[in-house]
C-alpha cells in the first residue's frame, strides 16, 4: 500500500510540476520524510494521510488506491484547485 500511495502523491506533485521540496513545505512536512512517502520506504500514519488529504482537497481513498476519482472525475479541475490551494498557502 504506501508504495501506491506515494505513486499517487508522486502523479500529483509532477502533474503540478513541482518539486518534492515545495509540495513537503505546503505539508509542513521535512523534504526527506515526504521523499520516503513518495517511494513507498515510509507508510504514513493515518494523522499524516488525512492531513494530506485535506490539504489537497481530495479523498483518503484515492491515496489509499480505494477510488480513481481522479480519473473517473475531471483531472484538470482537480489539479486547478490543487495548485490554487498550493499558490494560496
């Protein structure tokens, strides 16, 4: 599972084009400890994958792979109001 998770953050983030460093700082989370998400070498506790999901504005399923509403939904929307919260912050 994290190893899909951080595929998910992964697609975000380069969706974004966005470096690992802006996208952990809008987390609040240490560029290294995000790095370990995104490769999957980290599982994130349930504090830190709701906090991630609400900073983007999406679901903890989609992150857990238990939904693809990213595709199923209108992915330029999304991503519009993901980089708007990031630009926001």
């Amino acid at each position: 599972m994290p190893k899909l998770t951080g595929i998910k953050l992964k697609f975000i983030r380069e969706s974004l084009k966005l470096d690992r460093k802006i996208f952990s700082d809008f987390f609040g989370i240490n560029v290294r400890r995000y790095e370990e998400y995104e490769t999957g070498r980290r599982c994130m506790n349930i504090q830190t994958l709701r906090h991630i999901a609400d900073k983007l504005d999406i679901s903890i399923d989609f992150l857990m792979c238990r939904s693809d509403f990213i595709i199923l939904d209108n992915e330029k929307d999304i991503m519009k109001r993901i980089a708007n919260r990031i630009k926001l912050s």
